[in-house]
C-alpha cells in the first residue's frame, strides 16, 4: 500500500511552492513572495518550518529538526513531531492549536484550520504507538482529533470538534465525538 501523497520525494523547494499556491493560487511562486507572505500568512510561516523540518529529518538530521519543532511552537503555536510527513499542497489556515504526532502521514492537498489534533490513541505505553493516515484533499476543521493508527480516506471533511477513532471512507463526511459519517462529499474532478 502506497502512503498517500507521498510516494515520491519533492525537493524543499517544490514542498514550499506547492504550499504557496494552496495560499495563494493566482500567485507566481518565488522565493521573495514566499518570503514576502512570510511576514503576514502565519500558515505560511508554519508550513515553511515544517517543510525545513521534514527535509532535515528525512536526510538523518534529528537534532536540527527537533529545535525547527521549537521555533513552530513559539512562532506560530504549531507542535509537529519530527518524522510526520506532509504531501504537496498543504494548507494551514490557522495554525495555531496544531499538534500532530511523529509517524502521522498526511497527502497532497490536505486543508488544517485551528486546533487539530493527529496522534497516538494511547501515550502512556498500554499500547503500541500508532499513528493515522490522512488522505489527499481531506480537511480537517477546527479542534478535529484523529487518534490511532486508522485511516481518512481521501476527500473527507472532518467536522468542527469531531473525534475520530476509526477508519473514514473516501468523500464522507464525518462529525461529533465519537465522529459518525453524516454525509458524503461531491468532488469535482
């Protein structure tokens, strides 16, 4: 099974950019703009750090990718584990709140408002540590919380303050604590 959004390896530079055109669609990407929205986007701020992050991480760096975890938190108020794993395109709208845990892999265009949650179900050792997966063009809205090693299918709207605790289909949507599928979601090609 291919982990979604992530079967190639896009350079720093393409993670970045990406990122800059979910800000920003009708924008040329460049490193001043990039540097430019740096200074008033603070997704954009967050996602250039956690791409630096990942970057470090994935060629041995951990150390380096650890304090880059540290800046997140203090400049932005997002905690990213080092080893979560992002495809193009993402999109924090607001990142503060954010927590998201070391083995969490995420796919191509996927959306974050405020205070999501993506972790383990259990962090005091009852169980082994499992992280989800979040499949492209999913969005997770305010305070979600995906937790445990399951599955979001892609296209998935996760409603405000839901709780998921199992696997989620491709195009539903899901809300509530614990989060039930309420709809599916019409996506055009």
């Amino acid at each position: 099974m291919s982990t979604p959004g992530l079967d190639a390896e896009p350079s720093f530079r393409d993670l970045v950019f990406s990122d800059l055109l979910r800000h920003r669609p009708d924008e040329h990407p460049t490193w001043l703009r990039v540097l430019t929205l740096c200074l008033s986007v603070p997704g954009l701020i967050a996602s250039v750090i956690i791409r630096a992050q990942e970057c470090l991480f994935r060629s041995g760096h951990i150390r380096p990718a650890s304090v880059l975890r540290s800046l997140g938190v203090m400049m932005v108020g997002a905690d990213v584990s080092p080893g979560a794993r992002f495809g193009p395109g993402l999109y924090l709208a607001h990142p503060v709140g954010l927590v998201i845990g070391a083995g969490v892999r995420v796919g191509n265009d996927v959306t974050f408002a405020g205070g999501v949650t993506i972790g383990s179900r259990h962090a005091d050792g009852r169980e082994p540590v499992q992280y989800g997966q979040i499949g492209d063009g999913t969005i997770l809205s305010a305070h979600a919380i995906v937790l445990g090693g399951i599955t979001i299918g892609r296209h998935v709207l996760i409603g405000a303050n839901s709780v998921v605790l199992s696997d989620v289909p491709d195009f539903a949507i899901v809300s509530g604590a614990p989060a039930r599928q309420i709809g599916r979601r019409e996506v055009p090609a």
